[in-house]
C-alpha cells in the first residue's frame, strides 16, 4: 500500500468560492480515490479516477490526474457550509489495504 | 450504493474489560475488511486486515493479542479490544471492499468512539 499526501493541511474558505486540494503519492496506480470524513464520521468514497483518465466529473467535483507527475488535484465548485470537513487522497495499487495521509481540512464558511 | 454497518456507534467500559465491535457489509459480500484506528484531528492508522476464514494481517507496531480479529463469515468481522486500558481509547473504523473487485472503492462504517475510564 501507499499513502497519498495532501496539501495544504487545512484550508478556508467563504461559501460560493472554489476549493482546490492536491495528492501526490509515489509509485504507480490503477486508480485514485477521493473520500471525505466529517467530524466524528466514517469515511465517505466520492469519485475514483483511473490510471488511464486524466479528469473526471461528479456534480461540483472536479478531480483530475497527472500520472506523470504522480499527482492529482481535487476542485469543489461553490462550496457550500457542508462541505466543510476532512478530505483524502488514496492511491489504489491493486488488492491491498487503502493508506491515508493527514488529508486537507476545509472549512468553508457561510 | 453499498453499505457497511459498524455497532455499536459508541461505547464506554472500565479498564480492564474487553469491548468487541461489529462491522457488517450489509449488501455485499467482502473477503476482506479493514481495521482503522484514528486519534483527534489525526488522520486514519491502518491496525490491520481482516481475511475470511483465515488469520488477520497485523500491521507492524499492533499487537495481535491485544486487538483480537475474527472474520468468520463474508460479511462480518469483528475487533475485540481486550483487557482495555485508557490509552485505547479512540476512534476505530472498519471497511470493506466487494470481493468481485478489489480495485473499486472502499466503503467505511460510521466508527465507534471508545472511550475507557
């Protein structure tokens, strides 16, 4: 397993602004995960993207992917008060357990 | 989508006691789960992989006798925290994955806060 590294740690923002986070992570993928977690929650997956894709779409999400670099980005579009939580990255090499990093905090403020 | 129940949600015991937490795939059926173990403002600790019908996969620094893991069908596993003390307290969160495809996401259960006193 590897464990992607988010940046920043911790973000914030207004309500109706755009938020950016970035995953690097450092061998080769079959996909990459998004999840989010807020405040004394599980996780909840949000979007994969494969090794072969380089941008998908889910309704304000934006998620793109830079094999190249090892890295990938993920735009939330007109954030909202309740997109306010913990964001991480996965980097899925196969049948092995998903690792986490410390993830990007966003407070989105109304 | 599908859907992992973790129970009990919360839980409180003495030190000393031993505590067993439940994770379900509830529509799905998973060869493997996963065990997490996350502190305040921290991110997730994989503790270990749950295999059906074989032994758990530890990770290094997690002691196998103190986190007991059994998998005994396709869709439980359970962790039981044996002889508690303060310092186990946490936040732990199971996941599992559809045996049909290890290379699809992950789905997490809602965690159960322990707390020992």
């Amino acid at each position: 397993s590897q464990q992607g590294e988010e940046d920043p740690q911790a973000l914030s923002i207004q309500e109706g602004e755009n938020a950016t986070m970035n995953c690097s992570y450092k061998t080769s993928i079959n996909n990459l995960q998004w999840y989010r977690q807020n405040s004394g929650r599980g996780l909840v997956h949000l979007i994969l993207i494969r090794s072969n894709e380089r941008e998908k779409h889910s309704g304000r999400l934006r998620v793109t992917l830079d094999t190249s670099k090892k890295s990938s980005s993920l735009l939330i579009t007109a954030s909202r008060a309740a997109d306010t939580a913990s964001y991480f990255c996965a980097p899925n090499s196969g049948n092995t357990p998903l690792v986490f990093g410390k993830g990007t905090r966003l407070s989105v403020i109304a | 989508g599908a859907v992992v129940s973790q129970h009990p949600s919360r839980v409180i015991c003495k030190s000393g006691t031993s505590v067993k937490i439940e994770c379900r795939s509830l529509d799905f059926q998973a060869t493997t789960m996963f065990w997490y173990r996350q502190f305040p403002k921290k991110s997730l600790m994989l503790m270990a992989t749950s295999n059906e019908g074989s032994k758990a996969t530890y990770e290094q620094g997690v002691e196998k006798d103190k986190f007991l893991i059994n998998h005994a069908s396709l869709t439980l596993s359970t962790l039981t925290v044996t002889s508690a003390h303060p310092e186990d307290s946490s936040f732990y969160i199971c996941s599992a994955r559809d045996r049909r495809d290890s290379y699809t996401e992950a789905f997490f259960g809602q965690g159960t806060r322990l707390t020992v006193v």
